[in-house]
C-alpha cells in the first residue's frame, strides 16, 4: 500500500477529492488517503424472478454463469 496524501482528512474532503476515473483503487484509513492497485473483476448477472443478481469474481476465481455451465475460465487466463 502507498499513501496516496500525508495529511489526514476527513471522509467528507476524501469523497471530494476522489477522482472519477484511475487506475489506482483509494481507501481512507484513519484519516490518511491509501492508493491501491486495482484488483481485475469480471461480474456476471443472471436474472431471477424479475431482478438481476450480481456475481464478481477475482483473479484466480473460476467464472461461474448458469448460461455456461461448462465454461472453466478466470481472469488469470485472460491475461
């Protein structure tokens, strides 16, 4: 983890200050601004009775879809 900001700010200030858009993932930990590589996900929604429920899976995290079953596939595989 690398901090991102050395000063400590408040929730409010950090939603502020969030950018819309990065290739880092951030936290606020106790006060302080943590910059976190983003972790690739795949999410797969499947309707059930009128909504969509939402499955994310992680890197090594086979993808499991009721419309393929069969289907044996991660992100590390992608890559």
């Amino acid at each position: 983890m690398v901090l991102a900001e050395s000063k400590t700010i408040s929730f409010d200030d950090f939603i502020t200050w969030l950018p819309e858009r990065s290739e880092y993932r951030y936290e606020l930990r106790d006060g302080e601004i943590l910059e976190l590589p983003k972790q690739p996900t795949i999410s797969v929604y499947c309707l059930v009775d009128g909504e969509y429920d939402l499955h994310q899976f992680r890197s090594s995290e086979l993808i499991k879809s009721p419309t393929f079953p069969d289907l044996e596939l991660s992100i590390d595989r992608m890559g």
